[in-house]
C-alpha cells in the first residue's frame, strides 16, 4: 500500500488544481459537425454571378463548360450547395494530437501541411506504432482518417429537393466541381486544422475575464488596508492562472509532469522578483515618480506570463531537436530549429497576443499611472492593467478566429479578381 501512495497523493493533487481553476475556466461546447451551406436553387441565379458563392463562381472560371450542366441539375428541382464545415471534428483533432503525441514529438506544423496538401505521411519508427500499440492507437488508421476528411472542409453538393433521386450525371458533375477546387481547399485545410488543434489551449484568456470579477474586489481591499499587497495581487493572479492552464495544456500535447515541473526552477525565481518589483510600485507612487512606478507594475505584470511563454519555445525547440536526431526532419542549424519552435508554438494565436501584450503593459500602466494617477489605488483597475496581456491574447484568439474564417473567401476573391471577376 505504501508504494502507491504517491502515484495516488500525484493524482490528488491534479485533480484538485482541475477543480480549482475550473472555476474560472472557460466551458467551451466543441462545435462538432456544425457547417453552413450556400445554395443555388434557380437557373437566373447563374445569369447573375455576383451573387453566386466564390467557389462556384472559381469553378465555372476553370471550366465555364459545367454551367449547362449546372443548369440541368437546376431544372430538375435540385438545388447545388457549397457545404463548409466550420470547426474540425474531434475525432480528427484526436488523430493529430495521437500522431503528434507518439510519432512527432508533440509538434504539428512539421508533418501535418505536407500530409494534408502532399499526402506526405510523417515518418514513423517501430517504437512508434509499438508505444501508440501500448495505448489501443494505431498510427497508420490515424493517418487515414486524416486523409479521409481533409476534403470534406469545403465541398460541393446537390440537394435533392423533390426526392427525384442523383443519377451518375449529378454525381460526376459534383465530383468535377469539387476536383476544380481541391487546390485551394487544402490551403484552407491546413489553416483549418492547425487553428483547431490550438484552438483548444486558448480558453485561458477568456476565463482570466471572469477572474477579473475575483481579483477586482480582492485588490481594492488589498490596496485599502496593505502597503504594496494589492499591487502583487493584481500584478501576479492572471499570470498564477495562466501557468496552471499552461501546465494542463502542455501535459495535454504529451508533456510528462515531471518535464514540466522543471519549469519551476526559473518561474518560483521570476515570481519572487516580480512580486518584489509590484511591492515597490507604491513607494515610487508616494515619491511622485508615477511613469515609473506604471513601468514597474505593468513589467511586474508580464514577467511570469512571458517567461512561461518563453520556456515553451524552448520545450518545442527540444522536440524538434529530437526529430532532427530521429530523421524524421533533415539536419538544420539552429537558428532554422528555434524558427520551427516558435512557428509551433505561436500556432497557438493567444501565444503571439501574450507577446505583444506583454510589450504594451508597461506602456499601458505608465500611461494610465501619468494620466490618471487617481486610479493607482483603484483595485479593479490595478486589476485590469495586471491581465493586460492575458486580455490582448484573448483579443488574437478573437481575431485569428474570424480572420481563419475569412482567409479562404480571400484568397478566392484575389483569384477572381486576377481573372477580372
């Protein structure tokens, strides 16, 4: 018995940090078969181009011959469809992260663009597939299904509204249709995948949002009847919370526990020092030295965040060191690997936005400290300027989301336009 206690005391604890940042936790449904459908349902629509979708429209360009086909299925009482699934399934995300987790190192981008566009599957060891054996996986059935859904993004379709039934006609011209516009449809494929599989890491910048209704009051009553301990509250809570999600979200991409606590020998150092700099700011305040004083709170803020992020580039450039040892990547120098591991882990769009978060906090608390020296005591405030960066990765996650959204369209209008359409 006393040889499990620790495994279980490990376990223990785990489940007792779940608990406690689920409560600020965002609980995000998975969108799992969710799409929207375009369709044409009249033959003067196609008199009409503008008004039909993008990707029709692409693929009359290229064979301007399917329109009296199209026309055919019309007059039948079917109608065609443009079908776009809007968040990859999660057997498909399972698939990656199974690939990713047993086969790649815990990486994405160095395998999954050449499977989706190329069909170029990650090369794999014996030890792979016998260590994703030893968890019910198998290797090569994730691959296939990967390949099996990467056209299924964005299709075309027919709707057989009056159950007239598809004859072999209706089905080769959706088979021509959708051949046309597999090229540009892999692009967004890659796009799609890669957002959704870092899509599942970014819910930390949406719950800190909900935290700021804990951290607010707390702070105001810190900065009412402390010296200074509303400052480290403020300044240190959302970076607390950040690095248990960072914890769960690495442990979740194949990280073992005991990698990541290693993480603590420079964090618990950076903690102290930034808890020390946020005790300071209000002695600075008190000397009227309000620009440096916001400087100092808002650098305060970042270093804990940042230095978390920073230590996950270098997590991601140990494992492309690993598939460069492995060959499963071609020798590179290093300047090529630390690229690859930032290009990895800013697949995460809330990682970019914690970057340039953390430039602005200092300036933003400076600034607000200057301009407004009335609110340096004010906790929602301090509390605000403390999650500035947690807040501007949210921000990213927003626009990333719709920009994925949008890229395909784009990247179609400038074909049509190239074409004068």
């Amino acid at each position: 018995m006393p040889a499990h206690r620790p495994q279980k005391l490990t376990t223990a604890v785990q489940r007792a940090l779940r608990t406690v940042f689920s409560i600020f936790r965002s609980q995000e449904h998975p969108l799992t078969g969710v799409y929207k459908i375009q369709v044409v349902s009249l033959q003067e629509e196609l008199e009409h181009p503008e008004s039909l979708p993008k990707e029709l429209r692409y693929a009359l360009l290229q064979n301007p011959s399917l329109k009296e086909r199209i026309e055919s299925v019309l007059n039948n009482g079917k109608t065609i469809g443009v079908r776009t699934v809007q968040k990859t399934p999660e057997r498909v995300l399972s698939a990656i992260n199974s690939i990713s987790q047993f086969s790649q190192h815990k990486t994405i981008v160095t395998w999954l663009p050449a499977l989706l566009t190329r069909q170029e599957s990650p090369r794999m060891l014996p030890s792979d597939h016998e260590r994703a054996a030893a968890h019910n996986v198998d290797l090569n059935r994730e691959v296939t299904h990967i390949l099996d859904h990467r056209l299924e993004f964005k299709k075309f379709m027919i709707i057989d509204d009056s159950h007239v039934g598809l004859t072999s006609e209706d089905r080769s011209l959706i088979d021509a249709l959708n051949e046309l516009i597999t090229p540009i449809v892999l692009k967004h494929v890659v796009s799609r995948m890669t957002f959704d599989n870092a899509d599942t890491r970014t819910a930390v910048a949406q719950s800190i949002l909900k935290a700021l209704l804990i951290i607010g009051p707390i702070t105001q009553v810190l900065e009412q009847y402390t010296h200074g301990f509303g400052k480290i509250f403020a300044a240190s809570m959302d970076d607390i919370l950040s690095e248990v999600a960072e914890l769960f979200a690495l442990h979740g991409s194949g990280f073992r526990w005991k990698q990541l606590v290693q993480r603590m020998k420079i964090l618990v150092p950076i903690f102290a020092l930034a808890s020390y700099g946020a005790y300071h700011v209000d002695t600075l305040i008190d000397e009227q030295h309000f620009a440096l004083a916001g400087i100092l709170f808002g650098a305060s803020a970042v270093a804990l965040s940042l230095t978390t992020a920073l230590q996950s580039i270098r997590l991601y450039k140990q494992c492309i060191d690993a598939l460069i040892h492995d060959e499963k990547l071609p020798p590179a120098p290093p300047v090529r690997r630390w690229l690859l591991a930032i290009r990895q882990d800013f697949t995460n769009p809330a990682r970019l936005g914690l970057f340039v978060g953390a430039l602005i906090s200092p300036i933003a608390a400076m600034i607000v400290f200057v301009g407004l020296p009335f609110f340096v005591h004010n906790g929602w405030v301090l509390a605000l300027l403390g999650t500035a960066e947690t807040l501007t990765a949210g921000l990213f996650v927003v626009i990333a989301r719709r920009l994925n959204a949008l890229r395909f369209q784009l990247t179609i209008s400038r074909l049509l336009n190239g074409h004068g359409r």
